[in-house]
C-alpha cells in the first residue's frame, strides 16, 4: 500500500511512517500543508492519514481538494481536537475514520486495515492468517473452516491481534482497544486479562498457539 | 462577624424619615405659633386696656365725670393710692349671664387731689377664640402642605433613584457565563454615572477574567495532546524495537498507563471547560433506556459482575445526546470502580429519578465534596476524580439533582429528574 502521512510534528510524523513500513507499505510524508497538497496532486496513493491542525493551513482543506479531484485516496484524519463537531465535519467531507490524539500506533494500524478493507478500496473484506480466517462482515472467525464460538470482545481482539501480528501489544494498548472510545476504565486490566485468557484458550484448544506473551507482561502475535 | 442589621427600602427609609421630621416640625411649630400668637394678642389686650384707663383718667381730670360701665370700665375713690396691677380674672357678666373671663388693669391714679381707683376690663374669650382660630388654620394648611411635600418628595426621589434600582435589577441578572457584557442605564447625577462605570469596568474584568479561565483549560487540555501523542508513539515505537528485557518493558508500560491517565485528564477537563463554555447545543430527546441499555450491554462483556437494569417506561429528556452519554457511562463507571468483587450492580431508571447502587465497605468520608473536581477518597483505586464533577456539570446544566447516600452497605447515587 502507498501511504501518505501528513503531520506537521516530524517526531510524531516519523514514528507513524516507521511503524506502518514495517507491515511492508510504502510511506511518504508531508510536514506541511503546502508540501502535502504538491504530493497529492503529483502522485496517487491508497490512503491518507491526515492531521487537521496545520500550521499554515487546514487539513479539512485538503481532503475538499482530494474529493474534488475525484482521487479514490482513502482518508483517516488524526486531530488532537475531539469534538464531536470536527469529528462529524471531517466524516461529512468523506473521511473514512477519525483518531483523536494522542493514540496508539496499533490502534491506528487497525483502523486503517478496517479502512482498506472495505469493497471500496479494492480490498476484500476475509482476513487470513494460517488457518484462521476472519470474515468482517459477518464479524465470524473461522479455523480451517470451523466456525469459532466467540464473544463479540473476544472478535474484535482477535481481529486486533491479526492486524498487528507480529507486533508486542501491551496490555494498556489492548485495554485501550477493547474499551472504546468512552470508557474511563482502561485500569482494570483484570478484566482483560479474562477476555485474553478465554480467546488464547479457544486458539489453544484449536491447535493454533499464536498468542505469546512477550517481555512478561506483553502480548504478540505470531507464529512459531 | 458584623450583626445583621434589619433591611430597610430605599424609599420607605426616605418617606420615614420625612414623615417623621414633619411631625416633629409641625408639633414644634404649633407650639411655637400658639405661644407667639397668645403674647401678641395679651400685648394687644394690655395696650388697649392702658389707653382706654388713659381715656378715663384725662376725661376725669378734665370734665369730672366718672364713667361706671361694669364690668368693662370702674372708677371708684379711695383713700390711699394702691400699686397697679395686670392679671386675669373671673367675674360674672350681666349681658351674657354667666361667668366670664377678663383681662383686668387695676391703676390708681391722683386727679385734682381726689385719689381713684380705675379698673379696666376686656374679655379674654375673644382673644382665645382668635387665638385657636389662627393655630387651626395654620395646623390645616401646613398638614396639606406637608400631604402636598410628602408626595412630591416621593415622586421626587423614585425618579431619582430610578437609574439606581433599573441598574440594581440588571447586576441581579448579571450571570458570569454570559457572553453579553451588563448594560446598565445612564444617568445625568454624576456618583451614579461613576458607580456604573465601576460596575462596568469591574464585570467586564470578572468576565473576561473567567473566560480567560476557560479559554486556559481549553487551551492547556488541547495543547497537551500533540505532545503526548508524540511520547505515546515513541514508546510505542520502542516497545516494539530490539533488544529489551522485562524490566524494560515493564516501565515501559507503566509509562503508557500514566499517558493513559493523562488522556483521561485531558479529555475530561476539556469536556468540563466545553460544558463550562456552553458548546453542547445539539439538543434533542434522548431516551435513556436506549442509552442504559447500550452502555451496560457494552460494559457487561468486560465486567465479570451483573448489572442489572430495571426501567418500567421510556425516559425522555431534552438534552444534549453526548451529554445523556456521558451521564450514564460516568455513573456506571463510578459504580464499577468502586463495587465489591462479585457483587451486582443495580441500575434503576424511574419517571423522575435515575439510581445506581453497589455494594461498599463503608460511606464516602465526605459526600459534600463528592462531586467537587478531583475529590478521591484515597489511593486505592486509580481515578482522575473528574468522573462525577462532570456528572454534577451535566446536572447543573440541565437542572437535574445529583445526591449520595450510603445504606445498607450500599453507595446509592440518585439523580432526580425534572418533569417532563
């Protein structure tokens, strides 16, 4: 995938585009509104990831822009502004997906794989890894063709997982994740740990020991 | 402490004070005007009684003849010259048949080497009928006088103080959350135009003063997140480097627990400073069965207790729908945070009032602080202690009653809802 990261914080810029190469996509940057809007107009890319607070421009003016150039340019906005106002402005305008900083480099991997996903994009709405497939549409998991029973919580941190395999997830990232938007209850790892146990457990049962814990207290997903 | 003095209005305390000065003036004055008026006429008397004795005593000297005209004139002889007298006195008159009072001038004077004796009368009743006559009508006219005054002044001093209780009205409606400035009525009396120029000047100051408050945390929430998104992508980007070990690792992610909180922080102080800042426009019916049950259903697939619901109808409030969100989900928060292990919670939404219990060791040490900003019990459980202030705010912005109680082992947080 060729990605187009614009943010005008380099460190914050540069951390993106390091962890998205690593899952083999091909990423350029713009740190300003005038270096992004000469790239978009000069090449054509699968996605971009879009900060709206520019200092020398507005990044809702670039997503206009793209529309109107009719580019089939995937869009996640980034903004450290979380009203629900620019949140709706920016999906108005054809953003596909909205993060509020500050966020976690995995979550916004997954979110932009859910973004791909979709027909629109040319992606395919099945996820495989090994023998496990996912179908997001119908949210069902399956291993080698046998549907697996799983809670809605227990899905969405399998689906999690396979979009950052390979990845160590700490326990906070998956906490964040399985939380949502509106809770405040990211403490109570207890009840994550629960949730992580019963997936591994169904994956173990299966054959499939993908989930390993790293440094102790951390996960990853991978084969052996 | 300074004693409470008694409250008084204005104009009542103006009117009094009139009233009181006019009594005490037309007492004063009628005294005055009585005593003045009865020496004036006793010296008209007196006069009239001298001449007249002088009228007598020439005509006797000239023609020897003695007037007699009892009561009012007596000449008799005597022997030996007496000392002149003036005084009152009550003798009987013939032409009215009964006893009157007089005036009475008793001289003795030497004519033509006969000694006399002249007694000169008046009738004081004439004088005391003129004398209460003139007090009357002067008690008449100055009443009126007074009635007329009385009115004027009051009319007088309403017009006058009026830019006063106008301006007085407008500060008691002055709400530091508006967003227009106290306009207040001019006056030509210059102490007033100076006290509205000090109210200005002090409001707008307070005002801006409290927005700049605002605006501060708004700012600071906003302006803190690019740098945390910054540190959480880089200890993102480390974690998953080379070469860590446990250790590492574990602070690693401990660090991405305490930007974890800051963000909760963050977000709810910035949520505080909009709801502060009255952004939460969007108002339409939420009905909050739909949004309890939503929540609860949500959090019931991590939390290993129950949550029971129990709702007879459909609310629905007029609110912002975020807002009505936000409200459940803090509550039920709040409820799971601090629920003993293995305990149910109890959610109960009624036509008036919205409840959550769940089970405690003991009462909160102080409930009056309770939905004050970053109130915590202790360290035990990790909180930004912003959860139910902004429960409180929401509450506040609609008019709805937030209240805590602990019974039966049970924290009971009920928000009384308006009728609708």
């Amino acid at each position: 995938m060729k990605i187009l990261i614009v943010e005008d914080e380099k460190a914050l810029l540069q951390s993106i585009a390091n962890y998205l190469e690593k899952d083999g996509n091909i990423c350029e940057t713009a740190s300003t509104y005038e270096d992004a809007l000469y790239k978009i107009d000069l090449y054509e890319y699968d996605l971009l990831v879009l900060d709206i607070n520019l200092i020398t421009g507005s990044g809702l003016d670039i997503l206009k822009l793209l529309k109107k150039n009719k580019k089939e340019t995937a869009t996640i906005i980034i903004s450290a502004n979380n009203s629900l106002e620019d949140k709706l402005k920016g999906l108005d305008l054809g953003a596909d997906d909205y993060l509020t900083k500050p966020f976690h480099l995995a979550e916004l991997n997954s979110r932009i794989k859910a973004v791909l996903r979709r027909g629109k994009f040319g992606g395919t709405e099945r996820l495989e890894f090994n023998e496990i497939s996912i179908d997001t549409r119908s949210r069902t998991a399956y291993i080698k063709d046998d549907v697996m029973a799983l809670t809605r919580k227990e899905y969405d941190l399998l689906l999690f997982f396979i979009t950052n395999k390979g990845r160590v997830l700490s326990k906070e990232i998956i906490a964040e994740h399985l939380w949502g938007d509106h809770s405040d209850m990211v403490d109570n790892y207890d009840f994550i740990y629960v949730h992580i146990n019963n997936l591994r457990k169904k994956l173990t049962d299966a054959g499939a020991k993908y989930i390993k814990t790293a440094y102790g207290s951390g996960y990853k997903f991978m084969e052996d | 402490m300074a004693e409470l003095t008694k409250k008084i209005k204005l104009l009542r305390k103006t009117s009094k004070t009139f009233l009181w000065i006019s009594l005490v003036l037309m007492v004063f004055s009628t005294i005055g005007l009585y005593f003045y008026v009865r020496n004036l006429l006793q010296d008209e008397v007196e006069e009239e009684l001298r001449s007249t004795e002088a009228r007598i005593e020439s005509s006797i000297s000239e023609n020897s003849i003695i007037y007699q005209l009892p009561p009012i004139v007596e000449v008799e002889s005597v022997s030996n010259l007496g000392f002149e007298h003036l005084k009152d006195t009550l003798i009987f008159d013939p032409s009215q048949d009964e006893i009157e009072e007089f005036r009475e001038l008793i001289t003795y004077a030497k004519i033509n080497d006969q000694n006399y004796r002249i007694t000169v009368r008046a009738l004081i009743v004439e004088s005391e009928d003129i004398l209460i006559a003139v007090v009357i009508s002067y008690l008449i006219v100055i009443f009126f006088v007074f009635i007329f005054l009385f009115y004027l002044n009051k009319s007088r001093t309403q017009k006058l103080w009026n830019p006063f209780f106008k301006n007085l009205e407008q500060m008691k409606l002055f709400s530091l959350t508006s967003e227009t400035p106290i306009s207040l009525m001019d006056s030509d009396i210059l102490e007033f135009s100076e006290l509205n120029t000090e109210i200005t000047t002090l409001t707008d100051k307070v005002r801006s003063d409290y927005k700049n408050l605002k605006q501060f945390t708004e700012d600071v929430s906003h302006e803190l997140q690019t740098p945390l998104a910054i540190i959480q992508a880089k200890v993102d980007t480390i974690i998953n480097g080379e070469a860590l070990n446990d250790i590492q690792f574990e602070q690693l992610s401990s660090i991405q627990n305490d930007i974890q909180r800051l963000k909760q922080l963050n977000k709810k102080l910035g949520l505080i400073s909009k709801i502060e800042n009255d952004q939460f426009t969007n108002i339409s019916p939420c009905n909050l069965n739909h949004i309890l049950k939503d929540r609860i259903e949500n959090l019931s697939e991590l939390y290993p207790s129950e949550i029971i619901f129990e709702s007879n109808e459909d609310v629905i409030l007029l609110m912002d729908a975020h807002l009505a969100e936000v409200l459940c989900n803090n509550l039920l928060s709040n409820a799971i945070k601090y629920n003993l292990p293995n305990t149910p919670i109890v959610m109960v939404l009624e036509k008036d009032s919205l409840s959550v219990r769940n089970k405690g060791i003991r009462a909160i040490l102080k409930p009056d602080q309770l939905f004050q900003r970053f109130y915590k019990e202790s360290d035990e459980v990790k909180s930004t202690g912003l959860g139910l202030a902004i429960v409180k705010k929401i509450c506040d912005l609609y008019g709805f009653q937030p209240s805590y109680r602990f019974t039966n082992n049970e924290h009971h947080f009920t928000i009384s809802l308006p009728k609708q």
